[in-house]
C-alpha cells in the first residue's frame, strides 16, 4: 500500500483507488469474490495514513529513492 501511496504523489492513497478501484476489483475476481468496498478503502487508507502520519510524500519518496 505503500508503493500505492507513494505512486500517486500528493493525492497518495486516496487517488490510488479514485483511480485503480474499478481495475483492482475486475484483477481480484479471479481471486475468488474479494471487494474493494468503500469500507476496506477506508481502512486501508487509514492504516497507511497511520503509518505516514508524520513524514510528507516527498520525505517519504527520498527514503523509497
């Protein structure tokens, strides 16, 4: 989820699904029946916020570089 937030610069994690949502979820069917619900967003959004809480993107970014 990391590399997801990363990826998307400033929007981070919440434009990773803004745009990925749909294609994950078609990607996952094959999985079994797995959702990508605005429930599992949310949480997935604040466990990575909680694990960025303190550092920007870009501080973030430099120590991925």
């Amino acid at each position: 989820m990391m590399l997801n937030h990363l990826g998307r610069g400033a929007g981070g994690i919440e434009h990773f699904f803004q745009q990925f949502t749909g294609p994950m979820t078609a990607w996952w069917k094959t999985l079994g029946s797995p959702v990508l619900t605005p429930k599992v967003q949310q949480k997935l959004i604040a466990s990575v916020r909680a694990e960025v809480a303190t550092p920007s993107v870009d501080e973030l970014a430099a120590e991925r570089n």
